[in-house]
C-alpha cells in the first residue's frame, strides 16, 4: 500500500498509508474544492485521524466557502435530493448540545457565545433563549447576514476568519465549533485562539466528522456498489450530485475519539465528554449504542457519524 511522507497532523506519525483515492473532485463555483488530481485520504497507524495528502490552503477553501449563500444552498440540496436545509435538520442535535454545555456550567446574566462556523445562525438562537448573547464567526457574508438578522444589532457576527485580534479581545462563557475545524488547513491553531477567547470557568463545545463512521461507511457502499440492482435506494440520495464518488469529500480531516482529545489537550483544553452522536429520528437508539462501544473500547472508538466533546481550559 503506499504511504504518504504527509505527517499526521495530530500526533506527528509519518508513514501512513494512502487508503482511499476518489476522482474527479467535486467543484463548486467551477472550483474542485481541493487543489489537487484526486481526493486522498490517509490514515494514521497512531491516532486514526484520516486526513488529506494535498498542500491546500485555507485562503483557497476560503475563496470557496465565501461564495455559499442560501439561494446556492437551496439548489444544492434540491439537485441532491435533499429537502430540509442543513441548519434546520440539525436542531434536536444543536439543542443536545447546548444542554450538555449548560449541564456543565449554568447560563448566568450577561453571559456571551462564540459560534465559530455559525452558518445561518440555529444555534445561537437555541441558546438566545434561554438570556445567552449570541456572536458568530462564519465566512459566507450572505450566511452571516442570516444570523446577525436572526440575533439582532446586539450581536457581532464577522464574516471572516478567526484571527489572534479578532473581537478585540473579548472573552466568551460558551463557545461553540459544530462541524467546523475539519474545513481548516490549522484545526488546532483555531483551537489555541479560542483558548484566548473562552472565560476561566467557560465551556467549549465542538463536533468533527469520525474516522470509524466514514471508513466504515465507505467501505460498506463501496461493495455495495457493486450490486447497484440491489441497493440503488441506498445510494440513489446522492447519485446526482455524487455518480462517480462513493462517497461526498470535502473535509480536510475525519477524528477518533482519540485524536479529539489529543486536540484539545495541545490546545490548552481538558476534554470533560466525548462521545458519538449525529444519528438522528428512528436512527437516534443506535447513538446509545455507539457510545456503549465507546465506553466499552476506552473511548477508542466512535462509530456514529461525529465525534463530539466538550471541554474546559485547563
């Protein structure tokens, strides 16, 4: 099998393997979304982060996500066969997630949130509710338009990246990234710069797609795709957008359990809970039994969609 002498981003390991290769890329405003011939993915022997053998930058995945705006989101999900938007179909896992946040540190007067990747703003309303300020940091000018309406003039939502001055210093009790850092060339950069923005006693929350979930997954339809008569209704959701892939690829990195705490902890962060979630309606019991495995394996394995944690400063 060949290796890639691409470092794991994570934990350092060299001479992974090269384990899954997919062509064309998918484009978006007549961009592929990674600069290269292919999407190759490697996987660490150490840690098990996946993670893309490409020297892409993040002012090119910028030049990407900056173009994203409801109208272009609207036609992509109807072109997929996908009805109810991303933001909307996401509420019952945005509205666990702020309950686990504020199981772990009561909401108080004047407390403050930092969404970093907010999109169109459904999280940030969740925790609006309940007297918390919401603030954003999403690239697409026409998303951040969303959630500074959706939140009101009180409410800063910059729609750039985040930077070592970004927001002048301010320091948030919530901060949330919900399928974020697996867009960013520098997760755990992003991640040190949150750790400047959270409050002595705040809370972070995020969420990354998992390495278990996606391999597993891509191994699955790819022998399935070799009985198309059979399960065409598996795979038909996305044949249009997705006829010659297995499956859709724009992350930078697919996370274990593992790799999130590792994260977290070069970061300056104490991990508090990880476990799996993304399983949603009639699926939703499968979420109890990924995370059973999880606890069962030390936490090894995360066989749901996402890997999701929650941490304090350490």
């Amino acid at each position: 099998m060949r290796e890639t002498s691409r470092v794991c981003y994570v934990c350092g390991r060299g001479h992974n393997p090269i384990v899954i290769t997919e062509a064309p890329l998918e484009e978006r405003f007549g961009l592929p979304v990674l600069p290269a011939q292919a999407y190759e993915l490697a996987a660490c022997r150490d840690c098990g982060t996946l993670y893309v053998d490409c020297d892409v930058t993040d002012e090119y995945l910028a030049g990407l996500y900056r173009n994203e705006s409801i109208e272009w989101q609207k036609a992509f999900m109807e072109k997929g066969g996908v009805a109810e938007a991303i933001g909307n179909s996401r509420l019952p896992e945005f509205r666990a997630h702020w309950h686990e946040m504020k199981a772990l540190r009561s909401v108080a007067r004047g407390d403050a949130l930092l969404d970093l990747g907010c999109q169109t703003g459904e999280f940030g309303a969740i925790a609006m509710a309940d007297g918390v300020a919401p603030n954003g940091i999403e690239l697409s000018p026409d998303y951040a338009q969303q959630a500074r309406t959706a939140w009101g003039a009180s409410s800063t939502v910059l729609s750039e990246p985040l930077g070592d001055a970004t927001l002048g210093g301010r320091t948030f009790q919530f901060i949330s990234a919900f399928e974020t850092l697996e867009h960013m060339t520098d997760p755990r950069t992003c991640l040190k710069r949150l750790r400047k923005r959270i409050a002595t006693d705040g809370v972070l929350a995020l969420s990354v797609p998992s390495t278990h979930y996606f391999w597993l997954k891509f191994k699955l339809l790819r022998e399935l795709r070799a009985r198309p008569r059979l399960f065409v209704r598996l795979l038909g959701r996305r044949a249009a957008l997705y006829s010659s892939q297995i499956l859709p690829h724009t992350h930078l990195y697919n996370f274990t359990p593992r790799s999130v705490e590792l994260l977290l902890q070069q970061a300056g962060f104490k991990t508090v809970v990880v476990r799996a979630v993304g399983w949603t309606g009639r699926s939703r019991f499968l979420e109890t039994v990924c995370n059973t495995i999880m606890a069962l394996s030390g936490r090894r394995i995360g066989m749901a969609p996402s890997v999701f944690a929650v941490a304090r400063p350490a």
